[in-house]
C-alpha cells in the first residue's frame, strides 16, 4: 500500500509537470519530508510520513497563463471532487491520497473558498502561508522541478500555527517541526535557523516562542533569542 501511495503521487506531479504548471504550485504539506530526506537532508535526516493529504500551495496572484481542469487531468487516476461541507471548497479524494489546494490569506481574510477558475478548482485561505512563500527552494527529480518551504521555514510554520490545531495534529506537527529544527541543530547550523527566524514578523516570532515555550524546548529558545 506505501509503495501504491508513493507511485500515484509521483504521478500527479508528473501530470501536473506535462500539462505545464507544476512550476505554479508550492509543496507545502507533510510530503515535503520526503523530499527533505532524499534530496535536500540526506539520510542522516529521519522523518515518519503518516498521512493521505497532498498540500499544495497557489501563490496569488497567480501567474498561470494556461487553463487546465484539474479535476479532469486526474480523474482517470481516480480521483473524484470532494466538497467540504462546513468549509465550501474542494478537495480530490483518491483511495490512497487526498489532494487540497491553498492559497495565501489576504487582508480581514474571508471563510468563502477562492475560486481558481483556471484550474477547475477553489481553495481554502489561510493564515501565514505567505512566509512559506518567501522562503521557497527548488528541488530536481528527474526532470521536474518541485518547490517547496525551506525545511527551517516548514519547521517555523508548524510552529506559529500550533495553537490553531487540533490536538492529534497539532502533535504531528510537533513533530515534525522538531525533527527539522533538531537536524539543523545537530549538523551546526542554527545561524540558518535564526536568519529565516529573524525574517518573520514581530508577532509571529513571539507565537513561535509561545509555542516552543509550551512544549518546553528553551533550548531552542536560547538559539533564537541570542
């Protein structure tokens, strides 16, 4: 079954690659680890990859200059449209993989969906996603090119959204957001930790320590604070 989950999302990208607007999309969700791991970390890095959710990120504006039906690009993979009930946006469900779509929340914010019309889609806005945004690296597979969060700027995010999770979630991205913040740690390089630190907002820094406050890691308080 991992093996069948690993091949079908190597799949959407490369559908999304051949159609042309890969290079639109920003890799935000748990599956970042993945590519943290074999690309960018090394195996000295360890992670758990426990999830169905593919998190994409759609900067806005969009720069798309093409049209192209996302539900119908991936609907012979078995992928069908699924509609938050409580949300009002769309998300592709599959067997093995669940395909959300995010954009940058802007201004007062809104609990509507954004309609994507050029991809046949609407997405959720949220909150913070524009710091993963500025700090995006590009990683080579094959013959795509994936973006994705610096995994310092992955690692601050789950972070400074912690108190707006659920608990099951929100120990995940725990989780994960330390076993980054440990790696860099441990291969001494917490002046790149505290250079991405130092470019978020005052109030943002001041959630993240909260955050790391509540899980008790002063250590790595220390290191952004000196």
């Amino acid at each position: 079954m991992e093996k069948q989950k690993y091949e079908l999302f190597d799949t959407v990208l490369k559908r999304f690659h051949k159609a042309g607007i890969l290079d639109n999309f920003i890799l935000i969700g748990s599956w970042c680890l993945y590519f943290y791991k074999n690309k960018v970390l090394g195996s000295s890095f360890t992670y758990a990859l426990r999830t169905r959710d593919i998190d994409i990120l759609v900067p806005t504006p969009s720069k798309l200059n093409k049209k192209v039906d996302i539900p119908d690009l991936l609907e012979d993979l078995g992928f069908i449209v699924e509609h938050s009930l409580s949300k009002g946006y769309i998300r592709l469900g599959h067997l093995d993989l669940i395909l959300e779509f995010l954009v940058p929340e802007k201004g007062r914010g809104t609990d509507k969906p954004i309609v994507l019309p050029q991809l046949g889609i609407n997405a959720q806005a949220l909150r913070y996603l524009d710091f993963l945004v500025d700090h995006v690296i590009k990683v080579k597979v094959d013959d795509m090119t994936i973006k994705m969060p610096h995994p310092i700027a992955f690692a601050l995010h789950k972070l400074l959204i912690l108190k707006k999770r659920k608990t099951d979630k929100a120990e995940k991205d725990i989780e994960q957001s330390l076993s980054l913040l440990d790696h860099y740690i441990w291969i001494k390089q917490t002046d790149e930790i505290v250079r991405i630190f130092k470019t978020m907002h005052r109030k943002w820094q001041k959630k993240v320590i909260e955050s790391l406050k509540s899980i008790n890691r002063l250590d790595i308080i220390q290191i952004l604070t000196k």
